[in-house]
C-alpha cells in the first residue's frame, strides 16, 4: 500500500457513494475503479474515502 496524489470521481457515471469521497491509496478497491479520465486531482472538499481511511 502506497499513499498516491489524492483524487475523486468527476463523472455522474460512478454512484453516489464512489462521487462523493475521495481516494488516497494504491490498494482501494472502489478507487481502481475510477478510470483515469474520470479523475481530478485533489480532495474536492470531500470526505476520505472509508477503504482509504481503514489503511492510513
């Protein structure tokens, strides 16, 4: 597990659940599924993402 650059979901495609936290580490499942062109850079004001959090 490694910390990456944070970053969240920008697209309407991925749930609620998905769009509204953000990610920090390499290993997050949910973060994965995030294709690159659907992130950006940063927290966006949200909050950390539980599987990110549960490795910090």
């Amino acid at each position: 597990m490694a910390t990456v650059p944070a970053y969240h979901a920008n697209s309407p495609e991925y749930p609620p659940s998905h769009r509204e936290v953000y990610h920090d580490k390499d290993t997050c499942p949910d973060g994965k599924r995030i294709k690159p062109q659907h992130r950006d850079s940063g927290t966006g004001g949200k909050k950390h993402c539980l599987e990110c959090y549960k490795v910090s």
